[in-house]
C-alpha cells in the first residue's frame, strides 16, 4: 500500500472510533491514547477497523509500533 | 416516567417506539427518554395493547408520571389474524401536528420522506393504508416494509418486538424474510442479528428519511433550529451539571474511607497475550475484561462493597451488576451496568463491555443499564494515570478504581524483576464497612487475578 492510501485508511478509521477528532489539527506525531484519548477498547476497535478496511492484522506485539498516528501509517504502508 | 438513575427528578420523552394498538410484552421496548445525562431506551413494565399515549414528543415530565395506558388483554388480542393493518387512525396526535417538513406539500397523508415514498411505489404498498411511526406519525422504511411483509404473508402480519422492527429497519433487513423463533413465530432481536450476519453485505442503503436523531430532532424541542454544536455544547453543559449535583450528595452523605494496592498482573497478562495471539482482532481481550471480571467475582466474596444504603440501611445485593464508568468523548460520563458481570465468561462480558461501551457513546443505553449497577468500577488508567480515588455512586457503597497496567520493577524473594503491575482503589462506604474488609476486597482481586484461566 502506498503512503496516500494507508493516510486515508488511518483517516477513515480514526473517523469512525473517534468522530470528534479534527484531522486539520492533528499532528502526525499525536499519540493515539494519551493526545487523542482513545482508550483500550476505542484502540480494538481502530484495529479491527483497520482488518476490515485494508485486510492488515497487526498483531498484539506490533501495538508499540502503532501507537502514533505516523507509525500507524507506516505500519500500514509496509504491511498492506 | 421510570427512574432512570438515582438522581433523576425528570425526563423528556424524544421518541415513541410504539403507537396506539401496537401489542407489547413486558421488556419490549417503547420510548425512548432524554435524561440530563443521556438518552436511554424504556421498556415496557406489563403486557397489553397500548390504548393511548399520555405523554407527547418533546414533553419533560417527573419521575412517576404515566406515559402510556396499556390495555390488559387475553393474548389473542395480539394475534396475526385480528392485526389487519389499520387504516390511519383519525384521533391520534398525529393529526395535529404540524407538517413534517420532508412531507410532499399539505397533501392529505402522514408525512412521508421521498425516497420511502419511492421504496413503496416500488413495492407496490399503498402508503395511504399503513400508520407512520415515525416522527409526526411519519411513515418510515420500516412501515413500508412492514406493510410489505404483512401483505406478502396474506393475512398474516409478521410479529416482531418494537426493538427488532427498529434494528431490523437499520440493519435494512426485511422482516418478512427473517425466519421467527420467539413466541407465535414473532420476530426477535437475536433472529435479526442472525438474518443480518447471513447477508454478506447490507446493500448501499438508499437515503432514507433524516433517521430520528432523538435528541436534535424532537419537534418541540425549544433546541430547535440551532446550530448542532450548540446543542452539544448545552447537553454536556446540562450532563455536567447532573453529575456536580450527583457527586455533591455523595460527598456530602457518604462517608468515604479509601484504600490502594497494587494488583501484580504478570500470570494475567501472559495469559492473555497467548489467547489473543490466536485470535482475530474482533476476538481480543482487553486487560479491562480481567480486571473488571476479578472485581465482580471479589465482589461475590465481600458483600459489603455490593448492593444499595437507603433509609432502611444496607441492603447487599446477590447479584453483582457492575457498573462501568464511561468517559464519554465529548466530556462528561456515564456508568451503565453490566448484569450478573460475576457469572459471564470472559469473552461474553469482554463482548459485553464493548457493547456497553459504544452504547453509551452513541447515547443509546437501556433503562435497567442506568438504573442499578450495585457496585461501580472506573478505569482511568486506560487514559494513563496511575492510580484513581473515585467518588461512590450513592445509594451504592463502593467504587473501585483501576489504574495504569504498565511493567514496573517488582521486587519478590530478594530479587529484582520486571512485572504488569496496576494499582487498584477502593473507595467505600464506611457506614458499611470498615477498612478490613475493603482490604479483604482489594487483595481477593489480586488473587484471582493470578489464576486467570479460571476468570
């Protein structure tokens, strides 16, 4: 997956767990628990959307690779 | 109007789920009402033909006001055969009621949006024969698709429970074609889940009616008109208020006493990751389940944290229905329970937890759910902090908190060793209790959690 679609993924999933959440105002550097305050289930649910949408199934063990928005995209990028 | 929660004086009805003539059994859902902290769903408290809504969309009443009469009577009442769909009643509420603004100009019928008038000249249904149950007595998808179903079926009418009509309308399912396993072959929430999870894909939903949005959309509503933001902005401003009141009693008559340990978590989490390892995301657990599981069966075992003080004192409760604090996103939380938490197997209550959860989020909670959580645990260490003291829910008479599950340096034996640690709160009612049983509490959470195959 190029880094343009995996952007979009991690958009659209963010989006739907977290639908308050401003992309214009989101550093890509933002940690996904502690900057936009998703909690343990909010994070399933973004990587079950993430299965869904881009057939990527990050296991548990990459969680810390995935926990900014940046690193989400890469992961998708190098794995999708 | 039923007591949503401890400190509800009112609420406002936003939707009527049923209308004169429907058949409802105990537990079918009816209303739905907007309390100050959120919009729940009302069920129904006997069986009966609904003879008459006492209570109109957008009104706020108090606590015990009747909402609707329902009519006692033997079941055959409700039976397919004596359910022709009747012809839009003259004397309901209805008919007052201003235009819908989708409706097509002052035509003569119910209110009707486009596209629905569109699906039912497509399928050939007369929308001049069915009843709207929508809002202003619109006529929705799912009335159509009733109509449908009751016509396709000859003379009998498919029975369903209002919350299966309603789900099945969302998930676009046709009821005609969900095979009934409740009583007289009617229609259950659990036979639409199955006919849903058999359709690979729902198809591109045509644009239907503005869905009914219960909180923005009551037509009464003096909100109307305003920009959305400024009614989010009242309703979190409004939830804020509810919860100072709240947490104001709490503080004022329940003498708290507090209490920490710190949980050694490293047999719970390894166990997890080795199940979650072979599972697909929508399967994991999270370290919550086990540990809201842990404190429901703790709670088995130290009855004093569980049940309800009123002005006849404690009353323990068999059951623990353990109430879960949500923090919602726009600001403000709510605590609705999860049933008998202390008999579900993990994957049931981790799949209930999730439920609960996005619910609560999206505003949509269940009466019982608000109403009677018998112990409360708040899980702030999911959003980082280390430890958390809540403040007790009255009339219940105890909170736990749970923080961080973090590694941490443990020493054990003379040695130094890394461990996923958390540290847990009690935070208790000391009319009920004393300090040795709240410890007793704590540290039977920690047992159980080094066991974690038998959660």
């Amino acid at each position: 997956m190029n880094e343009q679609d995996a952007r979009a993924a991690v958009h659209a999933a963010i989006g739907e767990v977290a639908p308050d959440v401003e992309f214009d105002d989101v550093d890509e550097d933002a940690r996904l628990r502690q900057d936009l305050e998703l909690d343990s289930l909010d994070f399933l649910r973004l990587v079950e959307t993430i299965d869904k949408a881009t057939g990527v199934d990050i296991p548990e063990r990459d969680y810390p690779a995935v926990a900014t928005v940046k690193g989400l995209i890469g992961y998708l990028t190098q794995h999708g | 109007m039923p007591s949503l929660g401890a400190d509800m004086q009112h609420g406002k009805l936003v939707e009527w789920l049923v209308k004169p003539g429907d058949y409802v059994r105990r537990g079918d859902l009816v209303a739905v009402v907007d309390t100050d902290k959120t919009v729940m769903d009302v069920e129904s408290f006997q069986e009966g033909v609904v003879a008459d809504l006492l209570v109109g969309i957008g009104e706020t009443v108090p606590v015990g006001t009747p909402l609707a009469r329902i009519t006692q009577t033997p079941a055959e009442v409700g039976s397919p055969a004596h359910e022709a769909p009747t012809p839009r009643a003259p004397t309901t509420a209805h008919t007052v009621k201003p235009q819908h603004p989708d409706a097509p100009g002052p035509a003569l019928g119910p209110p009707i949006a486009p596209p629905v008038r569109h699906l039912a000249h497509r399928l050939g249904v007369d929308t001049g024969k069915i009843q709207g149950t929508g809002k202003d007595g619109a006529i929705t998808r799912a009335d159509v698709e009733h109509a449908m179903a009751a016509r396709a079926g000859g003379t009998s009418r498919v029975r369903s429970s209002p919350r299966a009509r309603r789900l099945a309308a969302e998930l676009g399912i046709g009821l005609s074609t969900v095979t009934g396993t409740g009583p007289d072959g009617a229609v259950t929430v659990a036979d639409v889940q199955g006919a849903a999870a058999k359709v690979p894909t729902p198809g591109p939903p045509e644009p239907g009616p503005p869905e009914p949005g219960p909180v923005a959309s009551a037509p009464e509503s003096p909100a109307k008109g305003r920009a959305p933001s400024e009614e989010a902005r009242e309703r979190v401003a409004s939830l804020r208020r509810a919860i100072g009141a709240l947490m104001t009693r709490s503080k004022q008559t329940i003498p708290h006493y507090y209490l920490s340990t710190t949980l050694d978590l490293r047999a719970a989490v390894a166990w997890m990751q080795t199940v979650n390892a072979h599972r697909p995301v929508a399967a994991r657990l999270v370290p919550s389940a086990l540990l809201l599981k842990a404190a429901a069966l703790a709670a088995r075992d130290v009855p004093e944290v569980n049940g309800f003080y009123d002005d006849g004192g404690f009353r323990p409760s068999a059951a623990v229905h353990l109430g879960v604090a949500v923090a919602l996103r726009r600001g403000g939380l709510v605590a609705p329970a999860i049933h008998d938490a202390e008999t579900l197997p993990l994957d049931v209550l981790m799949e209930q937890l999730r439920d609960l959860v996005s619910r609560a989020r999206a505003g949509r909670l269940q009466r019982a759910e608000m109403a009677d959580p018998t112990l409360t645990v708040t899980n702030l260490g999911d959003l980082g902090v280390d430890s958390v003291y809540g403040v007790i829910y009255p009339p219940q008479v105890a909170m736990v908190g749970l923080g961080r599950v973090m590694e941490q340096p443990w020493a054990e034996n003379g040695l130094l060793g890394v461990r996923y640690a958390a540290i847990a709160t009690l935070s208790a009612d000391h009319r009920v209790s004393d300090g040795l049983r709240g410890a007793r509490y704590l540290a039977r959470i920690n047992e159980l959690l080094q066991e974690p195959e038998h959660l």
